[in-house]
C-alpha cells in the first residue's frame, strides 16, 4: 500500500530537502543537513544559549527555494485583526514560489495523489488556482481576519489574548531567528514530548517578534513542534496531501518508520488553517 507522505517526503529529500540528524556523521555532508539538539535546559542563560538547530548546512544549489520563501516573511501582521496590504509586489512573490513548488518533484507527486482522489485531471490553471486556494486564500474568522494557512503555519501569527504565538510549524523560520548576538530573537525552553526521530521535534520557547505595527513583542509557545528538513515546497506539498487525503481534524500516517498524528484545521474546504505533525 502506498503511502503519500513518505513519498513526498523522499522526493523533497532527493531534492531541496534538508535532512535532519542528531549525529551529523550519520548524513552526506555534501547533501546538507540539520543538526538537532532538543536536549533538557535549565538556567536562564543556558536557555537563551542553547540553539535547537545547532548546525544547518543548506547547499548552494538548493537556496534559491529558501530564498523564494524568506522574501514572504515580511508580508503579514502579527497582529490577526489588520488586514493585510496584500500588494502587488507581495502577490507576485507568492506566485513565484508557487510556480516554483508546482515545478518540484513532491509537488508533482501530490498532484497525481489530488487528482487520483478527485477522480479527474486538472489543467495547470486549475492545479494552480486549488493550491493557492489552500494556502494563501485570504479568510475571516472568529479568530481574526486577513487569515491564511500560509502565514499560520509558516510565519505565525500573535494569539488574539496578545502573549501567546500561533501556528509558526517552520522550522527554517525558527532557525533564522534563532540566532547567535543582536539578531537571537528564541528562547529555548526544552522539550515537550519524547522526539526520538530528529525529523519531528516538539518543544517549548519564546520569540521576540516585530512587523510594521509592532516593535519586539514577546510572544510565548507552551509546547509547538514542526517537522525539520522539509524545503518550503516539501511543506507545501505535503500540507495539500493532508488536505485532500481527509479534511477530519486527526489522522494517523507514518514517516521513516515513526507514527504521527497529522493534526489539520481547515477553513471549510477550500482553505488551510494549520496543520502540523504531533507524535503518536
């Protein structure tokens, strides 16, 4: 029986997937990787000392996808009760990682595994319009307006109650902020499940957050995890799996022989609110 999510997950591994490991003997060096350490912390400066991702090598021929998603960190307000600008300069690079992603192997994969469910082919218009639907379609909710899976899960976004952080399941966002000097904006706080695969960790931290409306505030994540390694396509694609494998809120799938529940929260069925990886 196939199983989609190890297969996404492969292919981005034999493309700009990073792989992630507790020992970087154990990995091609050439290849890049990530080396995790979710051990125990306990003083104040050793918290704000230790770093999750001690290591990230990202080779040269795979930056240009990490590129393409940075430049969509600075396009969303903390704050989920602003709208959102939504200019024209930001949709066109939302749709240049789309294109980019639509191109990529995982991508590729997921399509068949859409269509397959849907019982029909869709033209590239089509295949377009049904993933930026699921993950930049703008919504309003309870909970805030201008929302989007997108942000949720690859940026975060401040709790409406103003202390807490939402979503943020990007691990290349959390390594870019939690850096060493002036620009270390985590603070780790240990971890809150067993993580015995360095695919998947679940921890606790604070982030010193800041957009346009708002200078460094901090925001508190009791326990949040994400899957580390995935190129920003891998995540994507692996996210619109989920969506059309079953929009029910809990669904149990298996990556490299670990068991997880693959949590999504959609808006109707058309949009992406979250989805992230809990260990079984």
């Amino acid at each position: 029986m196939s199983n989609i999510y190890q297969e996404i997950w492969d292919a981005d591994m034999r493309g700009n997937g990073i792989r992630a490991t507790f020992n970087k003997e154990d990995v091609d060096i050439q290849k890049g990787y990530v080396l995790v350490e979710p051990t125990k912390v306990r003083g104040k400066e050793e918290k704000q000392n230790h770093m999750l991702l001690k290591e990230v090598v990202i080779p040269e021929n795979k930056k240009h996808s990490y590129d393409l998603v940075e430049k969509l960190f600075n396009n969303f307000y903390l704050d989920p009760h602003l709208r959102e600008d939504n200019t024209v300069e930001e949709q066109q690079e939302v749709d240049a990682l789309l294109k980019h992603a639509i191109q990529s192997e995982p991508m590729k994969i997921c399509r068949t595994f859409v269509e397959s469910r849907k019982g029909t082919n869709l033209s590239d218009e089509q295949w377009y319009t049904y993933l930026h639907n699921i993950w930049f379609l703008q919504f309003d909710s309870g909970s805030g307006i201008s929302l989007s899976g997108f942000e949720h899960v690859f940026i975060g976004e401040e709790k409406k109650e103003g202390s807490s952080l939402n979503g943020y399941h990007f691990w290349y966002k959390y390594y870019l902020q939690d850096q060493t000097g002036p620009n270390d904006k985590i603070v780790y706080l240990g971890p809150k499940d067993k993580n015995t695969v360095p695919d998947v960790i679940t921890f606790g931290y604070t982030l010193e957050a800041s957009d346009d409306h708002i200078n460094n505030v901090l925001l508190f994540k009791k326990k949040g995890g994400f899957f580390i390694g995935l190129s920003p396509e891998g995540l994507l694609a692996l996210g619109v799996a989920r969506f059309a494998d079953t929009l029910s809120e809990h669904n149990t799938i298996e990556i490299n022989n670990q068991e997880y529940d693959l949590a999504l929260y959609s808006f109707g069925k058309r949009s992406m609110r979250t989805f992230f990886p809990i260990y079984k």
